[in-house]
C-alpha cells in the first residue's frame, strides 16, 4: 500500500508543503508537521532528536513502497504463458494488472513502465483469450498514454492502433470493446502522429459503427473523440460530412431511448461540426431533418434542469447558429 501525506491548509506563507518523493523528505514533511504543533521543537531535520528520528525512520521504513520493484514484478507477470493460453488460471495476472492500475495514471510511473519494456506486453496482452485480460490491457495503455506525449510517441510505433479498433468494432466482450475505445481516445487525442495512424486504419469508420452500436459508453466515448478531433484538425470535416455524420448524430438525438449523457456527448459533437465548417451547418438546416424542432422540443424539456445544463447550453448555441440569416444563405446555396 502506498501512503499519500497531505495537509488541509498552508504552512503559514500561503503554499502548500511539498509533497514527499523520498525518505528523506517525508522525513523533513513530518518534521515540519511536527514543528507546527509544537513550536517549542526545531524546525530543522538536523536538529530532531535521534531517538524521535529513529523511530521516525522504522515506522516509514514499514510503510514506504519501492513501488518501481512492484510494477516490475507486476510486469514479469503479465508476460507468463498463461496470458496467451485459454482455460489457464490468470488471477495472478490480473492483480499484476491491478496493482500496475494503482500507478499507471501517474506521469513519472508511466515513463518508468515504458524504460523497463512494459508497453510491449501490454500490447501482447490485447490477444489474450482471457477478457479480463484484454480489458486491463486495454485500460493500461489509456492510462499511460493520457496527456503523456513520450508515452504515447513510445506506444504509437507498437502499430497499437488498427489492433484497438478492430477490437471496438468486434470483441466478444462489451467491456472489452469500451476499454479499447478508451484507449484509442488517450492515444491519438492531441498527436498527430496518433491521429494518423487512426486517419490510415480509417478510424471514422469504426468511430461510425461505435455509435451506431446502441451501447451507451461506446456512443458516448465515440461521440467525445469525434468532437476532440473536429477540435483539433478542420480537414477531416468534409469527410465526416460525406460520410453522413450529421445524420447521424440526429438520428442518434432523435432516439427517445438515448441516455442524456449521449445527448450531451452528440450534441457537442454536433455543434463542433456545425459552427466551424458551413456546409455542416447547411447539413442541419435540410428541412427533411427537422433538427429545429427536435432541438427545441429537447430544450423545453430540460430547461433549468441542473444536471442538464451543458446539454442546454450546446443546444442553444446550435439553434443561435441556424437562425442566424447566413445559415440561410448557407443552406440555399447548397440545394
């Protein structure tokens, strides 16, 4: 187990005591703690008592961690034949991959899992027969990868990607499937090496068929990266366009069966769309769409609905946007 120390206010001179990264300065932190409650006491490590000091030291030395031994342990695990054999036994693997979960969100861990060569067997454990398995796998390499741009750098060489959309679009396993998308959105979001290889594999094609799965994680997390990636780049809109998104994305919200956090995720993705590229937004205006009326019908219903209130502001903005007269223009200039 892995003790974090924090304190609930300032040390006097409105900053917060640095975190401790060692021995040593956990034993400064306690000093320092100490020396708040007792002003009679030095402040100073060098001056505590060796006696105190002693016991200090015991008492962290029984509850500090190497936590790197622990992940490369956790990590030769993970590469025993069991992983790639059905009807095998995987429960020491998947605490391997529990305790490497503990940590993996951690920039400094995640560079230190990519040095001792765990990216690979991450990736091996992708095929594994076991769903447990593929779902940690899955779940480790978004973790490591999330605003980590070495890690990502060091997972998009593995060829990770075309492996992580077939699985959206084919596991077995639901969980399976919803960990992999995951994955991908940590992996290319903001890198555009990522976006490549996701552009190469024909990623929006698979992003298409993840919404049109009827899975609520599935549509909501394929909704977030579509709308991640309009962000981002404005030459993928006239494919998304082609590729009928806009339809889409109503189809989706005229769904009376979708759960709000989907209409949140679709309608962003929508107004993403809509208010950078014209034609888009000429797409919501075809009047056999009645996007209009849904969006308005929808806003009525959830108007002072706290819990609803980004989904009431995308829908408002979107009906700014088609009201105004250049959406008109817009869409006559494209009938």
């Amino acid at each position: 187990m892995v003790h974090k120390f924090s304190t609930m206010s300032d040390d006097g001179r409105g900053q917060t005591p640095r975190q401790p990264r060692n021995l040593q300065g956990l034993l400064n932190f306690c000093t320092e703690i100490t020396a708040r409650e007792d002003t009679t006491q030095p402040t100073s490590i060098q001056h505590l008592d060796p006696e105190r000091r002693r016991f200090l030291e015991e008492a962290l030395n029984s509850l500090t961690v190497n936590v790197a031994k622990q992940l490369a342990e956790s990590v030769k695990s993970l590469c025993c034949e069991a992983v790639t054999m059905g009807g095998e036994d995987v429960t020491e693997q998947e605490e391997a991959i529990a305790m490497i979960e503990e940590h993996a969100d951690d920039m400094n861990y995640a560079i230190d899992l990519y040095k001792m060569g765990a990216f690979p067997v991450f990736v091996r454990c992708l095929d594994s027969p076991h769903s447990s398995l593929r779902v940690g796998a899955a779940g480790l390499i978004g973790d490591v990868c999330q605003n980590n741009l070495q890690c990502q750098q060091s997972m998009i060489t593995l060829n990770v990607v075309p492996q992580l959309l077939h699985m959206v679009d084919g596991d077995e396993d639901i969980n399976v499937r919803v960990k992999a998308l995951y994955a991908l959105s940590c992996l290319i979001r903001d890198f555009p090496d990522g976006e490549k290889e996701f552009m190469k594999a024909e990623g929006f094609s698979y992003l298409m068929r993840a919404m049109q799965s009827g899975v609520e994680k599935l549509v909501v997390k394929s909704a977030f990266l579509l709308s991640r990636l309009i962000q981002g780049n404005d030459s993928y809109k006239a494919e998304l366009l082609s590729m009928g998104y806009v339809e889409q994305l109503f189809t989706i919200l005229s769904n009376e069966e979708t759960d709000n956090i989907s209409r949140e995720h679709c309608t962003a993705a929508l107004l993403s769309l809509a208010s950078s590229y014209p034609p888009a937004l000429a797409e919501c205006m075809r009047p056999e769409l009645h996007l209009n009326h849904l969006l308005t019908t929808r806003l009525k219903e959830i108007k002072a609905k706290q819990e609803l209130q980004e989904e009431e502001g995308y829908i408002s903005e979107l009906l700014k946007l088609m009201e105004r007269p250049e959406a008109d223009g817009e869409e006559n200039s494209c009938r």
